[in-house]
C-alpha cells in the first residue's frame, strides 16, 4: 500500500470512529506529517483524496474540516457504515447486534440471486442495528458455506463488520452492491425488534453483493424504521 494511501487509511479511521466528528478543524498539514513521520506531500496527498470524495471540506481562513458525508463514489462505507443519516444529514454509526445464526439449505429464490448451480448450504445471520442504543433496523444476512467454510456459528463470535470481516479473514472483497427498495407495512417482528406501534411502515432493502469478477457472495435484507432515520444514497 502506498504510503500516502495508509495515511488515508488512519484519517478516514479517526473520523468514522468519532474521533473528529462532523466540524472538526484538522491539524495543520505540517503537524499532521511531524506526527505521522511522513513529507507534507504525503500528507497533502491523503487529504486530497478525502477532500475529492466529500469526507473533507477545505475552508478559508478556517482550514481542512470534517463534513459528516460518505465518500462518494466509493463503496468504502459499506465496510463501515449502513447509509443511514439522522434527519440533520449527519452519518449515523450503527452498531450491530446478533440475534442468532444457524446453518440450513438455501431456498430456491436465495439460489437465484447467489447464482448457485443448486441449493446449497449456507450461513443465515440475523442481526440488530442501535445507534445510540435505539433499534433502527434488523437484517438477514446470507453466505454460502462453500465460501467461507469455517465462519463462526457463535453469536459472539461473528465479525460486527462483516464486509471487513470477509475481506480480510476470506479474500473477498465486495466490489459493487445491487440494492431493491421498497415499503412495507411492518411485520409482528418489525414492530417488537424496532420498538413500533401498528400500523406502521418500514423501508426494506434487498441487498445482493458482488466481487471483483462479478459473482454474488452474499445477500443482506434489511428491514429499517425511518421514523427518526433516513436513507441517503448520494451520487456525484
């Protein structure tokens, strides 16, 4: 990895954290670079490249700022954050709990849309988002066995980022992501997971990620109340 790129790296990490939220003023380029050792070019470099995706602001008289925003163009979020906005416009980060796993033969629409040759074992993942605390959405995600064999089946023990998750621990790196939206009244699940009172109406997204040569690796139906949250999905 380039080195600038690592900068990159440890910038983005600070801000997704909330180490520097939305606003805050960064260091200046001089003692950004002092602290990571590094030429200002390199730092200059890593923040141009926040700044070209949206996650930096460069202001007059007050310098590099923070914008709350997703990097455009960039599928980067996924692998940190769901799109999910407070009704301000600031990027919510979500933690996510797991409801329960357990391992069953794929339905014939889930082989459909893995495109696998015939029903086949898979890993099923029920999981929770809180931000806050809150419950804001519930999502069942969706892995063939075959891919990744020895995936936790302890609840415990499933990786909260499952998109690093998979890249790192697996070698597959999600490179472009097929979203449905739709509305839906909620179920008797929506209504005891998300904390509703009937009726009421939950965004549902049916999710199908590919890798780099196209091939489906997993599905995630998510099931999200947007009564305080909204879904954002920028294009530039």
């Amino acid at each position: 990895m380039p080195i600038y790129r690592a900068i990159t790296e440890q910038l983005t990490a600070r801000i997704e954290s909330g180490t520097w939220p939305a606003g805050t003023v960064l260091p200046s380029e001089t003692a950004l670079a002092q602290e990571f050792r590094v030429s200002v070019g390199t730092i200059r470099r890593a923040l141009g490249e926040l700044t070209a995706g949206g996650v930096l602001s460069r202001r007059r008289k007050t310098g590099t700022v923070v914008t709350g925003r997703p990097p455009r163009h960039s599928l980067r979020i996924v692998y940190n954050y769901f799109r999910l906005h407070s009704r301000a416009g600031d990027l919510q980060n979500s933690k996510a709990r797991v409801l329960s796993t357990c391992q069953r033969l794929s339905t014939p629409a889930e082989t459909e849309r893995l495109a696998l040759p015939e029903p086949a074992m898979i890993h099923q993942i029920h999981r929770l988002r809180l931000v806050g605390g809150r419950p804001v959405m519930h999502e069942t995600v969706i892995l063939p066995m075959h891919l990744v064999p020895d995936f936790p089946t302890q609840a415990d023990e499933v990786p909260e980022l499952m998109y690093l998750g998979l890249w790192s621990d697996y070698g597959l790196k999600i490179a472009a992501i097929r979203e449905q939206i739709e509305a839906e009244l909620a179920s008797e699940t929506d209504i005891e997971l998300l904390g509703l009172t009937a009726p009421a109406a939950v965004l549902v997204l049916s999710e199908v990620a590919y890798d780099e040569q196209a091939q489906p690796i997993l599905l995630n139906d998510h099931r999200a109340c947007t009564r305080d949250d909204v879904y954002i999905n920028e294009i530039q």
